[in-house]
C-alpha cells in the first residue's frame, strides 16, 4: 500500500515551521509509507494518512476478480492518477502557505523585539513628567534615530503617549528650545491694543492705585474701551483678556484693603525718611545694640471671633458656628525689642460701676476700655522692669502714649522715646506691620480653650511667647528694614538663644 500525506495544518516546532525538511524532498514524488523514520517524526496532528494500493495490490486485485474487464482497470489506474497529482498540488498550496505564515511569525518577532528595545531606551533617557521645550528636542531626536527606524510611528505614538499629528509635526519643524521660543512668540491673535495704548493704559490704572483707588476688572475694561475708541476701533476685551494683560505686565489681583481717605497724608514718604534718620541718630549717639530698641502697641482681642473658615462634612449643608454668646473686648499690650526679645501684658475691660447719691451719680470705679492713662502707668512700670537705662522706645499716637506724666516718667527713668509719624505705622511698626496679623490668626484657635477672662489673659500670654520662642520677633523687624539700622557684627546670636529658652521654659510652666 502506498501512503501519501494531506497537511491539513502544518506541524511546527519550538514556533517555527519544518517547511525546511520538507522543501529539500521533492514535492511532486510520493512520501513512501514505510518510510517509518519520517512518520515517527513528523506524525502529528494535522496530518492525515490516505492509503492508495500498490503496483502488486492492484495485481493480486486482477487475479482474484476476473470477472472485472479491462477497461474498468484502466479508469482506475486513472483515477489513482489523477488522486495523487491532486494530493501533490496540495501539499504543494499548503507549504507555501505555511512558509508564507513562517516569515509573518519571523517578522513579528523581530518588530517585538524592537519594540522592547525602544521602550527600554526611552525609559531610560526620558523622566520627566511634562514637555519642556528641551524635552521636545530630546523626543523628536530619539524617534528619528535610525535604530528604530523599522518601528511604526504607530508604535512610537503609542509608547511616548503623544499623538501622531504631534510626532508628524516634531518630525517638520526645527525643536530647538530658540526656535520654539520664537514661534510661541507669534502664536495668537494680533493684539487688540498697539504698544501705544498698551503704555497709556498702564498708565492710567498706575495713576489711579497711587491715588488707592481700587483698579478692578470691570474699570479695567471701560479704560481699555476708552482708550482704544479714539481709534474708531472700539474693544471691549472680556475678564481673562484683562487678567493676561495685567500679568504679562508684572500685575498682581489682591483683595483690597478698607482705608480711611486720610490715613495716608501726602507727605507719608518724607514723614518716613525723617523718620529713619531721627532712628539712625539715636541709635548711633546711644551706642544702642538690638537689646536696646523695643516697640510698643496695642490690639483689641474679641470672645466671640470666630475662624474666618470651618472645614464641614458632607451632610453638614451649612456653616454655622456658634460663639461665646459674649462680645467681650479685652486688651493685649505687646512689646518687642529688636534682637527678637519682648513680654505682654493684659488689660481687662470693665465697665464703669456708679452709685445715685440723692440725684446726683457717683462713680465708684471709671472702667476701662483699653489702654487709657492709668493703664499706661501702669505699663510703664512693668517696662521698667524689663528694659535698661538708654533704651529707645518707640510707640505710636496714641493719645495715652503722648500723655505728658507718661513721657514724663519714661525720661526722668533714663529712656529716649520716638513716636512713629502719624499714619505711618503700617510701614514702621513692626507689629501692626507684620506681629498682629500672626497673632490673630493663631488667636482663633485658643479661643476653643476659653472659658472666662482669665483663661482668656492665660492663653493670650502663652500664645505671645509661643510666637517670640519661635524667634518671629527677630524676622519681623528685619521684614520692616530695621536691621540697616545696626552693627552688622552685632549677631547677638548667644543671647537669642537665650531668649528663646527662656520663653521656652515659660511655655512650659504655663
């Protein structure tokens, strides 16, 4: 019996065809059937075995049926014939296809393997998280490189994460950082406003914050109309126009600030030289170090304030926060020397008691409402306590503060005194400046820990040398330009930590 062999499906090995082995046999002879060394081998699934009888079968097949004529051997010889050519072309189409497959599998191989180097180099030489423009060079750079040229840009895309029009237009352009520049220089709309205008608008809005006029967005806008309707070519620009003109232009939008018309006086500039140089002058005739130089002032501390903003949760729809149920007003009296030291004091609020006698009152005790003459005395007399014989103390235009028994007392005391010029405390005192506000914003949470005005002046006290052990007294004068006033050498750098481990240990005891 002669065996010939259909591949329905040719059988592979380690991914690869055994298209080889077979092409270098001759495709139009028949695979004998006991050729037993290639069907152990090569016998899989997929091959399927088609028995045609042999030249001495078809013998053995005429002697044992006589009765079947000659022309019925002839058709069948035919046929046999006629079954193995077809079986041939057959084997023939599959291999082809199969070698055809073969090079696919090859080819997909190696644009994998590629694709793992590509991916492996570009993790390497690209960290960032955004495009700048150098990063931009780098990439075109990396995907032009001949190395992956055999790469889609398909594949390229999809790896950097950047889209194909993008790589078309890295691959277009010079990426060079300049060029970029360059080109993002022209990039928008011809601008609205000539350079012209541009410096009269600036201008204009200059003039008005000089003046402390607010310059808001929608004024803003009307000047650009304005301006520009001289032209006869009216333009109203819209809000984030606006907000792109002032930016580029060095602009900055800040809450405004409620001013009284008169608190800055015209000559508020050369009130504040004078200011300085008088500074200057005592400082260098009294040979006064940082120790030596204190200020003084006063703030109003509510019970009832409440944080400006609460975190709520998510069912909590509104906002509401309950206070003391008390609008007490007390007192802090702060002081601060230069080289970061100070000490607070309290003044309790009271109203005033009297007493009818017949139709006429009799105050039994005046009150008090803050910082009025007897409590200035009485300050005095703590800052004697604390300060030394030629020291400056500086103070504001209080009325209390100019009172003549108290100027009095503090020089007879061997202390010099420099008033701030009047609304100009802003700019010189560093703690309507810059302390108060910190002060504040912190006082919002002790407020949770009061109970009564004693817990009150307690945690007032404490949140005072809190802030000093933390050496803000220090910054807050340099934030205010004093430090141009003193010996450069004059560190004091020991006695600052002195100070603040004393305030330390204060904290503690409270």
């Amino acid at each position: 019996m002669e065996t010939n062999y259909k591949f329905d499906k040719l059988p592979t090995k380690n991914g690869y065809t055994i298209q080889e082995e077979v092409r270098n046999s001759n495709q139009n002879e028949n695979i004998k059937a006991n050729d037993i060394e290639f069907e152990d081998k090569y016998f899989l699934d997929g091959i399927e075995i088609i028995d045609y009888p042999t030249e001495s079968e078809s013998s053995s097949t005429e002697s044992e049926d006589e009765s079947e004529d000659e022309s019925d051997d002839e058709k069948i010889d035919n046929d046999d014939d006629d079954n193995k050519k077809e079986d041939d072309s057959e084997i023939s189409e599959s291999l082809n296809v199969h070698h055809k497959h073969s090079i696919k599998d090859y080819k997909r191989d190696e644009k994998n393997d590629l694709k793992q180097i590509f991916i492996k180099d570009f993790r390497n030489f690209f960290t960032a998280n955004f495009l700048t423009s150098k990063a931009k060079e780098q990439i075109k750079n990396f995907i032009t490189n001949e190395k992956y040229s055999k790469l889609s840009l398909d594949d390229k895309c999809e790896i950097i994460n950047i889209s194909r029009k993008t790589l078309y237009r890295y691959n277009r352009k010079d990426m060079s950082p300049k060029a970029q520049k360059e080109r993002n220089q022209k990039k928008g709309k011809t601008p609205k406003l000539t350079e012209d205008q541009l410096r009269e608008f600036l201008s204009k809005c200059r003039e008005l914050r000089d003046s402390k006029v607010a310059v808001s967005t929608k004024l803003a806008r009307k000047l650009i109309k304005q301006i520009t309707s001289i032209s006869g070519k009216p333009w109203l620009p819209c809000q984030s126009t606006i907000s792109n003109i002032f930016r580029k232009n060095g602009w900055k939008r800040r809450k405004s600030q409620l001013r009284d018309p008169m608190s800055d006086p015209v000559d508020k500039e050369q009130k504040i030289e004078k200011f300085k140089k008088d500074l200057k002058k005592l400082i260098d005739e009294n040979h006064l170090k940082r120790k030596n130089v204190h200020i003084m002032d006063e703030t109003g501390l509510y019970s009832n304030s409440i944080a400006p903003y609460t975190w709520t949760f998510g069912d909590d729809t509104q906002a509401y926060v309950c206070t003391t149920g008390t609008k007490r007003r007390d007192t802090l009296v702060a002081t601060i020397s230069a080289n970061g030291d100070g000490f607070a004091t309290f003044i309790k609020h009271r109203n005033q008691k009297t007493k009818k006698v017949g139709d006429m009152k009799k105050i039994l005790d005046p009150g008090c409402k803050g910082m009025n003459i007897d409590e200035m005395k009485k300050w005095v007399e703590e800052f004697k306590k604390y300060a030394s014989k030629g020291d400056l103390l500086i103070m504001d235009n209080l009325t209390s503060h100019h009172n003549k028994e108290v100027i009095q007392e503090l020089e007879q005391s061997g202390f010099n005194v420099l008033f701030i010029p009047p609304r100009c405390a802003d700019v010189l005192s560093v703690l309507d400046n810059c302390f108060f506000a910190v002060f504040k914003a912190k006082w919002y949470e002790e407020l949770i820990l009061i109970e009564n005005v004693e817990d009150k002046e307690k945690r007032a006290k404490f949140l005072f040398n809190q802030l000093i052990a933390c050496g803000i007294g220090r910054r807050m004068y340099k934030k205010c330009g004093y430090n141009d006033f003193f010996d450069p050498n004059d560190k004091e750098i020991e006695e600052m930590d002195e100070i603040i481990l004393r305030h330390e240990n204060d904290l503690d005891d409270e």
